[in-house]
C-alpha cells in the first residue's frame, strides 16, 4: 500500500496527470466533431479517472492538512 500511495502522491505523477488532463480536454473541445465515435470514450474515460484522481489528491490533503500534535514539543532535559 505504501508503494501505491508514494507513486499517487508523488509531485511528477501529480504533473503528468495534469498536463495530460490539459490535454485531452483541449483535444476533445478542438476536435470533437472530427474524432470518432471510440476515440471520445477513451478521452472521456481517462478525463473520468484523472478526475477522480485528482478528487483524490484533494480529500488527502484536506484529510491530512490538520495533522499537528496535541501539544506543542517539549525538550527533554538531561
């Protein structure tokens, strides 16, 4: 589980998503009446995954944005 969650959490997969989500979506608006029929439920699946991927990311770092201690640290004293 660690490997899965240090491979979607890394910042070069979070770029390659986005820009990959850039562009199919500026392939599907500029070319959407000459693409076929299969080629916009591919683009359109992938949208749906990166989407939910990025929905993802969003709900991890809400999740563990508030991750502070209880108390502030305390020096131990030799």
């Amino acid at each position: 589980m660690e490997i899965v969650l240090n491979f979607l959490l890394n910042y070069i997969t979070l770029a390659v998503a986005g820009i990959a989500f850039v562009i199919i979506l500026v392939v599907l608006f500029a070319k959407r009446k000459s693409l076929s029929r299969s080629t916009k439920l591919i683009f359109t699946v992938l949208l749906i995954i990166l989407a939910v991927y990025f929905v993802f990311i969003i709900w991890i770092t809400i999740a563990a944005g508030g991750n502070q201690p209880a108390n502030p640290p305390t020096p131990i004293i030799p």
